[in-house]
C-alpha cells in the first residue's frame, strides 16, 4: 500500500565514485612514487666508495673523467685531497642526471599530453628499470655512466606524477596530491641513504632494480589513464613545441610559456611579468 507514496519519494542522489577514484590515484601514485624514489637514494651513501673503487680499477674511461675533474678543481681553487675530488665527482655525476631530466621532463610531459599519461609513465619506468639493470650486470665505470645516462633521460615519472595529480577533479583532491607527492620525497630521501649504508656497492644495484620493476608491475597494475581522450593535445609537435619554451633560458626569462599556454593572461599582467623578466 504504500507503493504510491514511494513512487513520488525524491530518490537519493546517486552515489558519484569519483572520489573514491581520485583517492586511489593519490595513494598509487605515492606508493609508485615512494618506490621509485628509495631505488635512486641508495646509492647517495654509496657513491663516494663506488668512485673510489673504479680509480683503484685503473679504468680508462674513469681516468679521463678524473683529469677533467682535476683540471676544474684547479680552476675553482679547490684543495687538492682526494675526499674533495671524490665529492666533487659525485657532484658533477649528480649534475649531468639532474641535466639531462632538465631536458627530457618537457618532453615526456608533451608526450603524456598526447598519448595519455598512463602509457608515457610506463616508458618512462622501463627506462628507469633499464638503467638499473645495466647497472647491476656490469662493473665498469662506463656501464655506471651509460646507467646514468638512461636514468636521468627516463626520469619523467616525477613530472608525470604531477600532471595526474592536476588532471583531478577537485582542488582539495589536487592540493592533497601535492602533499602526498612531497611527503613521498622526505620519506625516501630519509629512508633511502639509511638502508643504502647498510648495503653493499654490489647489493644496491640489484636491490634498486627490484624497487623498480615492483615500481613498474604496481603502476601497471592500478595506476588508470587520468587525462580523458577529449582532452589530450591534437597534436604531439604541439606539445614539442611548447615544450621548447621549458627548455630556453631565454624564452622562460620571457614568460613565453605562460604567453603561449591555452589561457593566456591578460595584458596588464604580461607586462608586469616582462618587468621581471627580459
């Protein structure tokens, strides 16, 4: 009797699973993140040693590098004792990775915009595998370079990261993911050079392997595609292009990416950002 009245009840509102979605990226992109970041701090305590050994192997390569080392050691004034050389080889190491992510990150976002960030974040963990691997099966100091190398060109899952947080919905969400992003770097680059000092040189290749294909096999698993097909790039050479203004010192002292983006600013505020800018 009482299905009259049922039928004009206002119905729920229906239950909208799109913050539960978000959450989920939020925790997957933490863990994946927490993974990736404990296999590249390992070896910061390790690095040091890792130098060392390769000059008392006398290798070629190494011994060009540590003239070059010597010769801008000289140039900077620095002491001449060998714990300063090896920090400053480290440093310069460090340096050309960190370069060559200045490079590749535009150009991995471009391609995430277009293709979708799912499949780029994949690439760009497979690279990151592959450097470890290369790392972990040869003890030449060329191999510890060529790992380098591939590393530092595969290191985009960083920037990637941050563009899933952006293709959220809410910004509380957004603004969360932020959080769990940086909460992520503290808790490796704390955690990593802690467990790195009780590794052995020849153990935190393999064990930064593990960590990312773990890394790898989880993103695959339950990482989902966040920028829609409706909102990707038209065009990929778009996005090169684009990225071309990340990459120019002087286009960024410009503001040309800003002036260039879908929204440009208004007038008014492009000229206060040329007062700081050239």
């Amino acid at each position: 009797m009482g299905w009259a009245g049922d039928a004009g009840c206002t119905p729920r509102p229906p239950i909208r699973p799109r913050p539960a979605s978000e959450r989920r990226v939020i925790i997957v992109l933490f863990l994946g993140l927490l993974l990736d970041l404990l296999a590249f701090t390992l070896l910061l305590p390790l690095l040091p040693g890792l130098l060392e050994r390769h000059g008392r192997e006398q290798d070629p390569l190494y011994g060009s590098w540590q003239r070059g080392v010597d010769w801008f050691a000289s140039a900077i004034g620095m002491p001449a004792e060998k714990r300063y050389n090896s920090v400053l080889f480290g440093g310069l190491i460090g340096s050309a990775f960190s370069l060559l992510q200045f490079f590749s990150a535009p150009l991995t976002g471009a391609a995430s915009d277009y293709l979708g960030r799912r499949p780029v974040m994949m690439l760009s963990l497979t690279g990151l595998a592959i450097s470890y691997a290369v790392w972990a099966t040869s003890r030449s100091f060329k191999a510890f370079l060529a790992s380098r190398v591939i590393g530092g060109i595969s290191k985009g899952n960083v920037n990637l990261s941050t563009a899933i947080v952006a293709d959220l919905g809410s910004p509380p969400t957004r603004s969360q993911g932020m959080a769990v992003i940086g909460v992520a770097f503290s808790l490796a680059f704390t955690l990593g050079p802690m467990l790195g000092a009780f590794l052995s040189v020849e153990m935190v290749p393999w064990i930064s392997l593990l960590f990312a294909i773990s890394d790898m096999l989880f993103i695959f698993c339950f990482l989902p595609e966040t920028l829609p097909q409706e909102k990707r790039a038209s065009s990929v050479t778009l996005g090169f292009h684009t990225a071309a203004h990340l990459l120019s010192p002087l286009a960024l002292l410009r503001f040309a990416a800003v002036t260039h983006s879908q929204d440009p600013p208004a007038e008014h505020r492009l000229r206060n950002l040329r007062r700081l800018g050239l």
